[in-house]
C-alpha cells in the first residue's frame, strides 16, 4: 500500500520546487509547520491549501513546559489579550486550540496528564468570535517558540515508538 506523503516545516517556494519536479509521483497530503499566534503563517497555510496540501499545526499555542525552555522566554500564557479571551470562555490558555480547528487545520496538542488529555476534549464546546481570531492572529511577532531540531527529534522518536508498538 503507498501512503501519501507528508511535509515537515516547508515553506511556499521549497513547495513550488517538489511540484515542479517531473519525478513527482505523489502529491503531498499534508504539512506539519509551527503556527500559533505568536507565528501565525497565514500565507504558508493559505499556500498549502491552494495547492490541496493539509496543514497541521505543531504547538498550537507554543511550549511553555517543554525542556528547552527558558523563563525569559515569551510565553501567550502571560499575554492579557490571551488571558481575557479565555476568561470569557471560562478556559485556561491552553484551551484556546478552536483558533486552529477554526482556520481549517488540524492540530497536535501536548498532553502528558488525563486532566489535560480530558481538557483537550472540552475546545469543541465553544467557538471564539471572529472578533478575537483576529486578535489571536494580530500578535504576528514571526516569533518561533519550538525549536524545529528538537521537534524533528521528537518527531523521529514517537515515529519509532509506534512502529516498535504497532508491530
């Protein structure tokens, strides 16, 4: 069985020149990129979704609690824009992932306990208003929060993980 493949972090001109390959035999299905308020991408995404290419976004609302990081690193969670909007939801910062789904992208949200694992569950039962999309999405600081080196190990681990269980 062939599997369409998926992209990793590619930007609009790396993905003009895999479709302008002649040796192109499939097209890919989806790009994995970084995309959070403080790195938005809409042109990244709209590009992918001109072309029939899926957008997943990887820490959807940056990595506060991931081991690289560092207290004086920027955090949405100390942002008071981030924290209104999830005040009037009644939800933590980290519920805030409907600015995802709502762009039409699927996502990966980290969740290493059931309370979280269970909160994740709750971002269906609310919807943010246009209004506060367009906030979330104004910050534009192009302020990469995930080490891309460190994701791809990640990435490259849990990939092995699985194979290891599934097989």
């Amino acid at each position: 069985m062939e599997e369409d493949p998926s992209l990793l972090q590619l930007n609009c001109k790396q993905i003009d020149q895999l479709f302008s390959n002649p040796g192109l035999r499939h097209k890919p299905a989806n790009n994995q990129i970084e995309s959070h308020p403080y790195l938005p991408q809409e042109e990244l995404i709209k590009f992918c979704q001109s072309k029939g290419i899926s957008v997943t976004a990887y820490c959807p609302l940056g990595a506060p609690n991931w081991p690289w990081s560092k207290p004086e690193d920027i955090s949405l969670f100390h942002d008071p824009q981030t924290k209104e909007i999830a005040l009037k939801y009644k939800k933590t910062q980290l519920r805030l992932i409907p600015l995802i789904i709502q762009r039409n992208l699927s996502v990966i949200p980290k969740s290493v306990t059931p309370h979280c694992t269970e909160e994740n569950f709750q971002m269906f039962d609310f919807e943010l208003a246009e209004e506060e999309i367009e906030t979330l999405l104004a910050f534009k600081k192009q302020y990469p929060i995930c080490m891309l080196s460190e994701y791809l190990l990640l990435h490259v681990l849990a990939t092995l993980d699985y194979h290891w269980i599934s097989s």
